[in-house]
C-alpha cells in the first residue's frame, strides 16, 4: 500500500494529466494565452508528478557498497529538478507568452468554454489539494502548525512540492478566468497577456520556494528544534550517559535520520557495558522517533573538571 505521500503524488498525477489536455484544447479553441500558459502550467504540474515519483521509488533502495546509508537523499535531487522545471518551463515560458500577446493582443473567442474548464479544472486541483491537505494535518497530529510553517520545515519534499503547486494551480485558475473574462466580455485586450505574465511570476515564485528548500536537504539539514528537544529529553533519561557532548543529526531522506553522539560512559565501564549501553540508546532514540535510521556513537575525549 502506498504511504502518505506517494497517495498525494498519485492523486495529484490523477487529474493533472486530464485537466492538461482539456487546457491545451480550451487554448486552441479559444486562443487565450491564459489558457495556454494555464495548459503548460498543468503539463509541468503532470511532469513534476512523474519525477516526484521517480524520487520515491529511487529512495527506497536498500543500501549497498556505494550508498551504504541508502538512497533516501535521492528524493532532494528530483525534488529540486522539480523546481527547475516549474521556473524555467512553468514561469519563464508563460512570461514569455504573456509578454508577447500583450504587445500583440489577440481576440479570446468562445470564452464559456474557457472558463467550463477552468472550472473543472479548479475542482480536480482543490480535491488534490484537499488530500494533500488531510495529510498535512495527519502529519502534524493536532499541533498548531500552519501549512506555511509545515511546508518551511517538513523533510519530505513529495509532500510540500504538491500542496505549494496544488496551492499555485488554484490561484493560477483565478487569474486565468480573470484575464478571459476581462478580454472578452469588457474588451480589455491586453488582459490576457497580463494574467499570463502574473501565473508567470506565481510559478517562478513557487520554483524559487522549492528550489531553496530542496537547496537545504541536499546540503545536509538537520532535524527540526522540536525534534531535537525530543531526542535530547530522551538522552537524558538515560543513566548510562553521564555527559553529552556533542549531537548531530542529519536527514537522509523523509523517512531517516542518522543521529551522531558524542558522549560519556560510567567510568570503568566494560566493553560488555558499553555494547548494552549503545543498544539502549539506539533502541531509547528509535522509540523517541520512528524515523531514527542510523545512530553512531563516540566515546569522548574531553577531561572532566575537577570539583571546586
């Protein structure tokens, strides 16, 4: 059975591929570059599913002798391709084209049809969103989290790529039914150019969120504060430890974390001891947080002060 984001993934590719050809024949039909740029918008929405999934299946092979903390980072790499895509096939191009039917506006003809399916179109973006949205909320259990802060911090980019992207596709509609609406029932000719050029910049601006946070996993983001409180609580009910020097952490993927410790024994601990207290501590992070994958541990160097 799929897990969470791989069903937000699938049921955005759902209705991206559809809503993208009846766009494509609205824009033929009625010669709106609204509709045309909304029509590339939803084909790069559909390209970006593909990808996302793509992600997901590399991810989740097992490790081996090249890669032998697994293949969980590879979802960061398709996920920032992603973002290339949506700025430069998404943004640029529908700049492009709303630029040039600006300085030559044409007629929008047959608009009812246009806007028929920009409605649709906006019922099969907001039940994507709707299950991106119910897994945003499953995520955070009930804390108050908002889905701006959620996409900032979340880890798993399959996630916040759809819900940023479902979000843009609704607020692109608008301007779309804008600019048809405003060129041929009020005969503002350079309107649709205009809501061309304004999807334009949303997408970029889309792109440049992805991009940057795809930016911070690939470079190696550690967990989020709250998480590390978490972990830091729990080793410190361990009585095995009796000095933390040095924690860090480092995603893998969305679902592994690798936890680095460095830290102090009893002394005149055994290596029987210290074997069982490494288990404990794996064992104590791992029930902290389920996505605790790899825990590595140091003994430390540093010498104790001396009383008084």
């Amino acid at each position: 059975m799929a897990d969470g984001s791989t069903r937000v993934v699938l049921a955005a590719l759902a209705g991206n591929g559809a809503i993208a050809l009846a766009k494509f024949v609205a824009a033929g039909v009625s010669g709106s570059t609204a509709m045309l740029t909304e029509a590339i918008h939803s084909l790069v929405d559909t390209g970006d599913q593909l990808f996302l999934l793509v992600g997901q299946r590399r991810a989740k092979r097992p490790p081996d002798e090249t890669h032998p903390l697994g293949y969980g980072m590879e979802t960061y790499f398709w996920s920032f391709v992603v973002a290339l895509m949506v700025f430069v096939l998404g943004g640029v191009l529908s700049i492009y084209e709303g630029v040039r039917h600006i300085l030559r506006p044409e007629p929008v003809v047959s608009p009812w049809i246009s806007l028929g399916v920009l409605a649709v179109a906006a019922v099969f973006e907001g039940a994507s969103f709707r299950v991106g949205y119910r897994e945003y909320k499953r995520v955070v259990r009930g804390r108050p989290v908002h889905l701006w802060e959620f996409i900032r911090i979340s880890k798993d980019p399959s996630l916040f790529s759809v819900l940023l992207e479902d979000s843009a596709a609704l607020i692109g509609i608008v301007l779309a039914a804008a600019g048809v609406i405003a060129a041929s029932f009020f005969q503002i000719a350079w309107a649709d150019g205009a809501a061309s050029v304004a999807i334009g910049f949303l997408l970029a601006g889309v792109a440049l969120v992805l991009a940057n946070e795809t930016r911070s996993l690939i470079a190696g983001e550690a967990v989020t504060p709250i998480v590390m409180e978490r972990l830091r609580a729990t080793l410190a009910r361990i009585d095995c430890i009796t000095r933390l020097d040095e924690i860090a952490t480092l995603h893998l993927g969305p679902g592994a974390i690798l936890v680095a410790l460095t830290l102090a024994f009893r002394p005149n601990s055994t290596t029987q001891l210290v074997d069982a207290a490494v288990v404990e501590i794996t064992k104590c992070l791992q029930e902290a947080d389920g996505r605790v994958a790899y825990v590595y541990v140091r003994p430390s160097h540093k010498a104790r002060k001396a009383p008084g």
